[in-house]
C-alpha cells in the first residue's frame, strides 16, 4: 500500500510547490520546512552519506545567511 501512495503523494506534493508564488519571504519558510523533512529522512537511514549531506546542507545555509 505504501508503495502506491508514496509517488501519488510527492505528485500531489510537487504539482502543490509549482502553484507557490515566488517570494523571497516564503522562499525562507520553504527551506526551513525543507531541512525538518531531511532530518526526519537522515534518521530513518542507516547511512553516513546521508548523515554527512545533512551537514553540508546545514553548513551551505549557514554560509548564505552570513552573506
């Protein structure tokens, strides 16, 4: 059952992001929700790949926001 529904739901997920109009201040938003979803993800893996993606994405944003 989980096999049908999760590309059904990243279809209702992705045609939802195309109608998001184009804001700076909810681009932010999108990015913090964005980083919940990942570390919810890391923890379900047993890798250290995605372990090490995590940081490098939390070291990019840091890195932006110091700009």
């Amino acid at each position: 059952m989980l096999a049908f529904l999760l590309p059904l739901a990243k279809k209702v997920v992705a045609d939802a992001v195309s109608k998001i109009p184009d804001d700076a201040e909810l681009g932010e938003k999108l990015i913090d929700i964005c980083l919940l979803v990942l570390e919810k993800a890391v923890k379900l893996t047993k890798t250290t790949a995605d372990d090490k993606l995590l940081e490098a994405v939390k070291a990019a944003l840091v890195t932006r926001e110091g700009e």
